[in-house]
C-alpha cells in the first residue's frame, strides 16, 4: 500500500502565493486535476499488484514511485501511465457538465490541456517520458533504452527552454525548467543502477518469459525476454551468466 505523500515545498509557497493574490480557485482547479491524474496512475497499480511506494507533487505535476522490479511486463507498466492521463480525461468530460459559471468552465479547460499536454511531453519522468522509454524498451536492450530516453529527454527540455525563452521571460517556466533538469540529472547519475538492479533481479526471481532472445553481449538484454548468450560456437544460458557475476554475492536466488 501507499507508504507516504510528499509534496515539495514549492507547491506550499505556490498556495500561499494563490491566496495571497487572489488566485486560490485557480490553484484548487490545478490541485484537483493532479490528484485525479496521480489517482488514476495509483488505482491501475493497485489492481494490477504494483507496490505503491509514495506519490510525490511538484509545482508542475505529480510522480508516483514504485516499489517494483524493473523486469514486470511492460503492457502493465504501460497500462499504469496510461490511466492517469485517461482518468484525467473522463474527470473532465464529466465536469463540464456540471452547471459552473463560463469563467470557472474556461479555467477547468485550460489547467486540464496544460496538465494533459505538459505531462506527455517526451522528458523523463513526465508521463511522456516514460512512454519513451516504454517505446525504446520494445525495441533495444534495457540498458539502451535508459541512455536514450535520457539523452532524448535532454534535448527536447534544451530546445523547448529556447522556444519558449523568446516569448518572453516566465519565473514560473524558468522554475519548471530547473526541476526537470535536475530530475533529469539525478537519472543519469542512477542509470547504471537500473542496469545493475535489472540484472540482480533476473538473478533473484526465476521469470518465465515467453520470448527468447540470442544476444552477443549480455548488455544487450532485454525486457520481456530471456536470453542465449553467444560466445563464439557456445551457447551460455542467461541464468548461467548471472550465476557467475553474482557468484560472491551472499543471496541465496
């Protein structure tokens, strides 16, 4: 079950600064559209039999941390972050018809196509950019994809702080700015122990994937698969090779 909520200090600051100025409906508006969101993230992983380890909020959004192995099939990861921006969405189809005054309305439509569409921006960890990774995942190995949804991640953050630095300066966009580019940056200082924490896993839990793949490299691993390793004319089971790098390990798989 969920463990904690942690919201960042930040969020604190932006309420008192939306009562302080007149703008609390606007802010309760913003608050109510992420909880559905992260509510729609948390309630999937729920019935699918993720382990919830907090939701945590920021300024711009929401990010729901799990206590999950890496190698769960990606449909159900898949699964997980499609529903927060579904949720989102049938929350709004439904509010809007309810009897709020035009101004309410127009407020309830913009924060919704803001939340929506910033969350899908392909930037790690916004929902769009785990969907990146998703979408490398199916296609190269596991270690791969987290070097290219990061590396991805960075250049789309970099050319859309240059787009939007010419429309004029924004506190609020120059904050959002440096919060994804230090999440970014502590991804890429973790991206090695998601490699190492994949691997351990496949040492400590006999998966049975369906899938099976000849590899050169063990590098080359992939998620939903299980692997030959080819060196030379023999042929080395995946388990064979983790056996001998965890072979100093006091864990008993």
């Amino acid at each position: 079950m969920l463990r904690r909520i942690d919201v960042h200090p930040l969020c604190y600051l932006v309420a008192l600064l939306s009562i302080l100025t007149g703008y609390f409906t606007s802010f309760l508006i913003y608050t109510v559209l992420l909880l559905v969101h992260e509510l729609g993230h948390f309630l999937t992983a729920h019935l699918i039999g993720w382990k919830i380890d907090e939701i945590k909020f920021y300024p711009y959004g929401g990010l729901s941390v799990f206590q999950e192995a890496i190698n769960r099939p990606l449909k159900e990861e898949l699964w997980i972050l499609m529903m927060g921006p579904l949720s989102q969405i049938i929350f709004f189809l439904l509010i809007c018809r309810l009897p709020f005054s035009s101004f309410v309305l127009d407020q309830i439509t913009t924060y919704h196509y803001s939340i929506l569409l910033f969350n899908l921006l392909p930037i790690y960890p916004l929902d769009g950019g785990k969907l990146l990774q998703i979408f490398f995942s199916y296609h190269m190995a596991y270690r791969k994809s987290i070097y290219w949804t990061i590396k991805s991640s960075f250049v789309v953050l970099i050319v859309l702080f240059f787009m939007v630095l010419p429309m004029g300066r924004s506190f609020h966009l120059f904050c959002l700015f440096l919060l994804l580019l230090s999440k970014l940056l502590e991804e890429r200082k973790q991206r090695n122990f998601y490699y190492e924490k994949f691997l351990l896993e496949r040492y400590l839990h006999r998966y049975t994937f369906s899938k099976l793949k000849v590899i050169k490299d063990p590098k080359e691993m992939r998620r939903d698969f299980r692997h030959l390793i080819k060196k030379g004319d023999h042929y080395y089971l995946e388990r064979d090779f983790l056996k001998k790098k965890y072979k100093n390990l006091h864990i008993v798989p």
